[in-house]
C-alpha cells in the first residue's frame, strides 16, 4: 500500500525563528538547570505564539520556528517574548540564564505537513543568528511594516552578507524595554522571614493545585499517596508522622482516599492498629501523578541548580524538622494537639 504524498503548499507569512543562545555551554554547566530552565521558557514563548495568532511549526532541542498571519504580530510577540523571558530571568544567576535570540522575515514559505521550509524561513533563521542575546533581528521586508506600526527603535546594521545568498540583506535590530515588567524583591523584603514565607507558601499551594486538583484530591492527599507508595502497610499515626499532619487530618484522608479506591487496609496480624497500602487503582493513580510532580518541581525550582536544590530542600528539611520536634514536645507537656498543614 503506498504511502500518501504529503501535501505541499506555499503561501506567504511572517516567519519567527528562535532559539538559545549559547545552549550547549548551560547544558555543560548544568543540564538539568538548563532543561528545566528551557521548559519554563518554552511555556512563555507558546502563550505568547498563540496570544498573537501564531503557530509553532517546527521545533528541535532549543529551536523554535513559528508562522503568523501579520508581520506586525510576528514582531510584537517577538518583543514580547524577549521581555518576558527577560523578567523571568531577573533573580537567575547570570551565567545560568536562558536567553533567546530571534529573527523575524516576511517571505514565502513551502509548508509541508505542517512544517515550515523555504526562503523564508532560512531567511529568518539568518536574521536569528545575528540577534544579539535577548533581541530581535529583522530584514528590510519585515522593518517597513514594522517602523510604521510599532513604536519601538531599531538600530541600523547596514546591508549583512550570508553563506550562499548572493544579495546582502539590509538587516535592523530592535530589544525590548530595559525595565523589567515586574521588580525584584526588595532587600529589605528579602530579609524578612514571614514576608518570603507567606510569598512561598502562594507559590507552593499553586503547584500543589496543579498535581492534585486535576485528579480531584486534596492538596496534601498527594503525599499519602507518596508515603503509602514508599512505606505500604504502616497505621494511620505513622502515617500521619510521615506527612506531617494531626492524626484526625490522616483519618480524614484515608477514610476519603478509602471511598475512592485507592488505598485498602491489609492484614494487619501483630498490629493492634489497621495497617493501609495503595491498591492497583491508587498505584496507578500515583505513577500518573508522580512525573508531574517532578515537572512541577522542575518548574518551580528552575532558577536554583542543582546543587542549590539540594541545599535548599536540606536546610528546609532542617527547619521543618527542629520546629516539629520542639512543637510535639511542647504539645506532650501541655496536652495539647498541635495541628499540620
């Protein structure tokens, strides 16, 4: 049975090429910063594709190709992207930070079976190539729609020669704003404990949303799930040690978590207490939910490397650990209960 002929068309477009510049000296230094980084970035640049009625053809590693309708869409989502990577990148160290370059054209393209390949995209492939780190480079076909409509400056380079094109092309550059869309934290907000405690535990609680919401748990059902996952038949207190909660907040838990199927009590001779495992519905629950705990992880910690990751996990495992012992302590010698999030 043949194959079916892929269909060709050609048309013409706004063509945006981006990608990072210097990727593979960051890999170097830091994969799994760098990656996490790129994600996160990817994730501005797609909005900011769509916000402005483009589409993203092609992409390879740190490559991104995308056509738009107008030119003048093409180069204010570049400028946008730019600014908000630039944000992003505001308290990343700067030898870690992910940047862009990016070239915009308006030409004729081949589109075949969605991707994108012609002169003009080899034309603002070229004009990426001479952006500067964090700006966006444009030909004279894209900077006389763009001048007119975008009040935005752009600097002259002259006429630029390229490997197997006869012509030079007039190329321009223009960067985004130099303020920051948003500011730093004050210093003297940084050094102040509760202020950066209730800010971490927004951002905390809106991860946490993102893993358990979609599968209709909890905000801290996720981590029962992790612990029965790592240590199966253990009793309710223990549980309840392990996660860091009252044990009437681990009753509550297990008897929803029960109702649902996901985890089961299990033979419990010797135990005066009921011992509880995950059942195959809730390990599969937790295979699913585990990658997207580490990409939401990824995500919120990628400005820190992988090191400062350890460090920073440690030294609030530390703080965690010293204030729950004093606060049980305390909660023993006055019969109170002392209740966990």
């Amino acid at each position: 049975m043949k194959k079916p002929r892929p269909v060709i068309q050609r048309r013409l477009a706004a063509i945006l090429c981006a990608d990072v510049a210097g990727y593979a000296r960051l890999m170097s230094v830091d994969e799994v910063s760098a990656f996490a980084l790129l994600n996160s970035h990817r994730e501005i640049i797609d909005r900011q594709i769509s916000r402005f009625d483009g589409r993203t053809a092609n992409t390879a590693g740190d490559s991104i190709v995308a056509e738009f309708p107008s030119s003048i869409n093409a180069v204010r989502c570049a400028l946008e992207i730019q600014e908000r990577i630039a944000d992003a990148n505001e308290d990343i160290p700067s030898e870690r930070r992910v940047i862009f370059r990016i070239g915009v054209h308006v030409g004729e393209i081949i589109v075949r079976d969605g991707d994108l390949f012609g002169d003009g995209v080899n034309i603002a492939a070229r004009m990426e190539k001479l952006a500067p780190p964090g700006c966006v480079c444009l030909p004279e076909s894209a900077y006389q729609y763009a001048y007119k409509a975008l009040s935005v400056p752009l600097e002259d380079l002259g006429p630029q020669l390229f490997k197997n094109l006869s012509t030079p092309i007039h190329a321009y550059v223009t960067r985004p704003p130099t303020n920051p869309l948003s500011r730093a934290i004050p210093a003297v907000h940084r050094k102040n404990l509760f202020n950066l405690t209730r800010r971490l535990h927004r951002i905390l609680s809106t991860a946490a949303l993102k893993v358990a919401r979609p599968e209709g748990l909890t905000l801290v059902e996720p981590t029962v799930l992790a612990s029965l996952h790592d240590a199966p038949a253990i009793d309710e207190h223990r549980l309840a040690e392990r996660i860091g909660v009252d044990p009437a907040s681990a009753q509550r838990m297990v008897r929803h978590l029960q109702d649902r199927g996901l985890i089961c009590r299990v033979d419990n001779e010797g135990s005066r207490r009921p011992l509880f495992s995950l059942t195959p519905e809730g390990l599969e629950l937790f295979s699913r939910l585990y990658p997207v705990i580490l990409s939401v992880r990824d995500e919120m910690m990628g400005c820190l490397s992988e090191r400062e990751r350890e460090v920073f996990l440690d030294l609030l495992a530390r703080v965690v650990a010293a204030n729950e012992h004093k606060n049980n302590r305390h909660s023993r010698g006055g019969n109170t209960v002392v209740e966990g999030n």
